[in-house]
C-alpha cells in the first residue's frame, strides 16, 4: 500500500463515512449568510464607508476566514455551522451598541474623551468579536479528506485549505478539553493586525491592556475594565438568547458549561473587594485551613448572585444548589464524599458547626491577589457526631508564702463504703422529639436553570413554616400548579419540556398527558406531577411509582 492509499484509508477511519464534513466555502459566501447581523453593525458604528471598511468589515472578513464554518460548542450552543462565526458577530454586535450608554476614561477631560472614544468603540467591538477565538485552539482538530490537521496558530482555516485545494474538511472535538480563554491571544494576530493595535495605543497606555485582558480572561483588580463588563454582559445575553430559541439544547449535559466564568470571576472580585469575604476573620465567609480553602454557604452564593445580578447577566442561576451543581460540575469545587457535596466546618469562635465548599485549590480564589491568607494551626473540617476531646484541666498554681490546707481535697480521700441499697428502678429515657422532615428539591444537572429556579422554591412550600404549600401530594408525585410556573416568569410549554427531558414528570396516566387536572385550594386547577424521587425528604413507598422506571 502506497502512502496516499494509506492516508487516504487513515482518514477514513478517523471520520465515518456518514459525516459530511463541512465545505471548502468562500469568505464572501460566509459572510453573505451573515448579511443581516451585518448591516446592523454597520449601522450601529456609524462611520462612512471608509471607516467601515477599514475598521469593521476587515476585522469580520479576517475573522470568518480563520474560523469558517467551525462550531461554538459540540452539542451546546451555537453548535451548528458557522456557529463559532454568528457568535462573535453577535457578541460584537451587542458589545459595540453598549458603547453607547457608557463613559470611557471618565476621569480624562472632554477633549481628550472625545479623541479617545472611538478608538475604545472599536476596541470593545474587537473584544466581542474574538472573545470566544480561544475555542478554535483547545477544543477542535480539524483535518482534511487525507488526515492532514490544520496548523491553527500559523495561518487561518480559509487560507490553509485553499493552500492544499481542499473542498470539504472534518473536525474532532479534544475529548475532556478545558476552557483555557489566555490561548485566544495566540490566535489574535490572525484577526487583528499589529497596525490596528498601534492605532489604539496612540496617546493613551489603557485600551490594548484592556483589550488583551478581555481577550485572554485576565481580571483586573485594581482598575475597573469597563470594555470586558460589555463584553461578558453581552456575550451572556447571546447565549441566553441561543440556548432559550433553540428547543432541543433543553437537556443538554453541557447545559450552563458557559456560567463558570461568570462564576468563578465573581468569587475571585468578592474576595478581593468584600469586606466579608476577608479569610478567617469573625463572621468571614472564608476559611483557609490546613484542610482547604472553604467557603460558607449558602451565604456565599447569596453574595455571588447579587454581584452577579448587578452585572446584568443574562442567564444566571439564582439558586444556590445549581451555582453548587455548575461548580462541582466544572471542578471548581471537591465534594467531602460521594453523597455530601458540602462540608461541615467549625471556625475558631463560632459556638456551633457550619456548612460549607471546599475549594479544589486556594489558587481559584487568590489568584491575582498580592498578599495570600495564611492559613490556621488547626482543622476546620469536623464529621458528623464527632466531639472534640476536652484540653486538660490545668494543675493549680499556688502562689509563694500560701499555707496548704491540712485537709485534703474531696477528690484525693477516699469515699466510704456505703451499705448497698435496693436498686432503684431506673428512670424511663425522655424521647426527644422527632423533628418534622425537610423537603427539598434534587434534580440534575441538566435541567434547564429557568424552570430550577422557579421549582425549587415551588416545593420548598412543603416545609413546615414556609408559608402557604404552593402544592400538593397525589398518589403518583408532588402536583404543582402550572400557574405557580406562569407566576414566576416561566412559560408552561418550556417548563413541561424542561421536565419531560430529564425525566421528572410522573404522568396521571401512563398513556394519557403529562398534565393532571384537579381540586387544588378549592379550584379545578391545571398543574403537572413531579416525580416523588426528586424531592428530598419523601416517604417513597407512600407513592405509586412505576416498578421499571430509574429516578
């Protein structure tokens, strides 16, 4: 067998004869699917033709060349052809007509704001347009029909399968591929030429820093970087907006991969702006031992998402069992065993145990912070019903010149024997009460965030003085009326799909509607079953559950 025979045969065994690839398309035909996301850039920037070209359209034909017809994710959002593509256009989009309601170097007088404004226009838009390049160099292998990869930090996807007449290549996403957002760096010459960057520097030393931050996911602590605030406010909002139009991503086991950096940027800003988030002082919510860096919770989360509400994100979580699921998710955080995900910690001072995170590396936390805690002597990790051993009761100190006592002390003379009596009848043991159960809802991860958030204070109601129960148990799960979903924003078409996806519905009727209609406060109302085995807290074999079906 020759060498083409054999390349030609390896390349058949690393893409299966039914994918079809993607075409060997022109940058004019990318772009032309994008005309209408186009115009409203050009509209949006508001310059003469001049302008735009040399400042917009070059930028988004360099960018389509180099990342083609690639997708965002696998299977998540933007994850059909051309995704990679439509996302940093609409990023930009939406990055640029921020600028608008925004003061950049505000503490610059006008004169000098009025000659720096358009440069940081154009650099934010750079920013929204390449903030997801980083993509294209940790998660994807592209090849052609011979199984020739692609050299991606060396020239753009356009401009190598023109070099080797390649009409059609293949792709492979890395298997276990860790966001790394620095590597986007590596790929920005092919996008934005060195030209363009010495424009932007010109008379100030603040928007290429700035830009090359947002690119590379490099937090500033010490100034704030309003250009990556629009940026990670508007690519939030494209995704949202991706994930609630597209109905079969509802499901998906990627779904709300995007919110970790979110996440973990709010957890890095709270630790070094908080005033509660300084490490091991009293009524801290962090502790840094010799065991790990925890996190009390669920204040922690309450913080997190007030941060994070503030920036106006779209798409974030509220419930802190979901920001505890995406974290664990995404091993920012270890669970204490394969049925705790939090742990219990006992802080010097504190009378009483508290639930906490563990950190899987203090480094996610401090990194970036000059001055690092210092961690304390002793544990802070305490396991269920264990007692701290009593310290030693100290000798008596006696001072000099003090007569002893003659009499020796009760506990050194011996106690007389006493004449054994009749046993007494020992006391009966008082039976402390029972306390009531607490419910709670366990769903996984896949649900969609919207309809968790809604459910879970939905069947929270089922506590004992939580207020009015908001539903109800029925002889095959918890009914929930669909109105108390309608109440919370949520529509009763995503909400059923939501559920049925993960498999949480218990229908009334095996072969009838995923809805049940009955009296419910007094009204024939219309409302969903939720399977028992999501809620946390519930007798199971008080409900009739299929014998085949698995939570």
């Amino acid at each position: 067998m020759n060498f083409p025979q054999a390349a030609a045969q390896s390349a058949r065994s690393a893409f299966p004869a039914s994918d079809p690839g993607f075409a060997s398309a022109s940058t004019d035909e990318l772009l032309a699917q994008n005309d209408d996301l186009i115009a409203r850039i050009k509209l949006c920037y508001g310059a003469d033709r001049d302008a735009y070209d040399r400042d917009i359209l070059m930028l988004v034909r360099r960018y389509a060349a180099y990342v083609h017809l690639l997708p965002a994710t696998a299977d998540n959002y933007f994850s059909q052809p051309g995704g990679l593509l439509r996302l940093g256009l609409e990023t930009a989009f939406f990055s640029l007509q921020g600028t608008d309601a925004h003061i950049f170097s505000g503490r610059s007088t006008i004169s000098v704001r009025r000659q720096l404004e358009p440069r940081w226009r154009h650099a934010t838009f750079i920013a929204g347009l390449c903030c997801e390049l980083h993509r294209v160099l940790s998660h994807v292998i592209v090849a052609d029909a011979q199984g020739e990869e692609w050299p991606c930090y060396l020239q753009p996807l356009a401009v190598w399968l023109a070099a080797r007449s390649a009409d059609r290549y293949f792709l492979r996403w890395r298997p276990r591929a860790h966001e790394t957002r620095g590597l986007g760096v590596f790929a920005l010459s092919h996008v934005v030429p060195p030209e363009v960057l010495q424009d932007l520097s010109i008379d100030n030393a603040v928007i290429v820093p700035q830009l090359m931050a947002s690119i590379g996911g490099v937090a500033l602590y010490h100034e704030r970087n309003v250009l990556d605030e629009l940026v990670r406010r508007s690519l939030a909002l494209v995704i949202d907006r991706n994930l609630a139009g597209t109905a079969d991503r509802y499901g998906s086991p990627q779904f709300g991969s995007h919110l970790e950096r979110y996440l973990v940027d709010a957890l890095r800003r709270l630790a070094s702006g908080h005033s509660a988030w300084v490490p091991n002082r009293e009524k801290s919510r962090v502790w840094f031992g010799p065991d790990g860096l925890f996190l009390l919770w669920p204040s922690a989360a309450e913080d997190v998402h007030k941060l994070l509400e503030s920036d106006q994100l779209a798409g974030i979580p509220k419930a802190p069992e979901t920001m505890l699921e995406l974290l664990l998710a995404a091993g920012v955080l270890t669970t204490q065993d394969s049925t705790q995900a939090t742990w219990t910690i006992q802080p010097p001072g504190a009378k009483t145990t508290l639930e906490a995170v563990r950190l899987a590396s203090p480094a996610i936390l401090f990194s970036g912070i000059d001055l690092a805690p210092v961690a304390l002597e002793n544990a802070l990790v305490r396991k269920h019903g264990a007692v701290d051993e009593a310290p030693p009761t100290p000798a008596p100190t006696v001072k000099v010149g003090t007569q002893l006592s003659l009499i020796p002390a009760a506990s050194a003379v011996p106690a007389p024997q006493a004449t054994p009596a009749a046993p007494l009848e020992a006391a009966p043991a008082l039976t402390p009460p029972v306390p009531p159960p607490t419910f709670a809802l366990r769903a996984p991860l896949r649900l969609n965030p919207v309809v968790r958030d809604a459910l879970t204070p939905i069947v929270h109601t089922l506590n004992h003085a939580a207020g009015p129960a908001q539903c109800c148990t029925v002889a095959t799960g918890i009914f929930i009326p669909l109105d108390e979903f309608e109440r919370r924003g949520v529509p009763p078409s995503l909400t059923l799909r939501a559920l049925a996806d993960v498999h949480m519905l218990a229908a009334a009727d095996a072969k009838g509607p995923p809805t049940l209609t009955r009296d419910f406060n007094g009204m024939q109302t219309v409302g969903l079953v939720l399977d028992p085995r999501f809620v946390d807290g519930l007798d199971l074999e008080g409900f009739a559950l299929p014998a085949t079906e698995d939570a």
